[in-house]
C-alpha cells in the first residue's frame, strides 16, 4: 500500500498539483475502482469510515484532477456525470437492466467507419457506450 501511495503523490506532482489530503484521497478512491462512480458515490465511499471530505472538497479535487488529465468524465447516460481513472483510449458497456459499467478496450470494436457523415464535419474523437445486457442480467 505505501508503494501505491507513492505513486498516487508522484503522480499528482507531476502533473504540478499539490498534493492534499483530500485530493490524494480522491484520486487514490478512483484509481481503485472500475465501477466509474459519480462524485457522490466517492464522496460517499471517502466517508464511510469518518468525515474526511465535504461534497464541495471532493466536486473541487475532480475538477483539479480531470484539468491536468488524470480522470476523466464519462457521461453514459442523461443527467449522470461519471468519472474514471483510466485515461487511456477506451469505450463502455452498460448494462440496461443493473445499470454496472465496464471497460471495453479500444482494440475490441473494429470497423467504425464515419465515411457517410456530411460535408464539412471533422471527427477529432469519438467514444462509443454499448448497452445490452451483462451477464448476470441475462440469467434473471
């Protein structure tokens, strides 16, 4: 565990943010998770044990973390606001009826074409959120 908080503070200072015990504290709740948890869901995991963060602190510290690059927001449905650590190049699955999310990597959808779109628009990036059923969905 020390060797991971290690990185989290070096990473934070690498990308010039000072390290404070909240901002770690989120960055670090988020590198821990693939669930993609909305700010409320952190704020809520942070202080499961004792206050450590207000709703502001925790809304603030994702702010400062997405500016620099290392979260992401990830909107995969109307009026939610998700957010991720993983940066990389990625797309999503959602499940329709339980509502959990995961990763799909960028390798794994082939032949998107955007060859019909019209004249004078230009694709700089695109992300694409799948919605089916997971498993577990599936047996019920």
């Amino acid at each position: 565990m020390h060797k991971q908080a290690n990185k989290v503070v070096q990473i934070l200072k690498e990308k010039g943010l000072r390290v404070t015990p909240q901002r770690f504290a989120v960055y670090a709740n988020l590198l821990s998770r693939t669930d993609h948890p909305t700010a409320e869901q952190i704020y809520q995991g942070l202080n499961q044990v004792e206050p450590l963060s207000s709703q502001a602190t925790v809304y603030s510290s994702l702010q400062a973390l997405r500016d620099v690059g290392l979260v992401r927001e990830v909107l995969l449905e109307e009026g939610v606001c998700r957010y991720d650590a993983n940066v990389e190049l990625h797309h999503h699955f959602r499940c329709k009826s339980c509502g959990c999310i995961e990763d799909i990597a960028w390798e794994q959808v082939q032949g998107v074409s955007f060859g019909q779109l019209r004249p004078g628009l230009k694709v700089e990036a695109y992300e694409l959120t799948v919605q089916g059923l997971c498993d577990r969905c599936q047996g019920e």
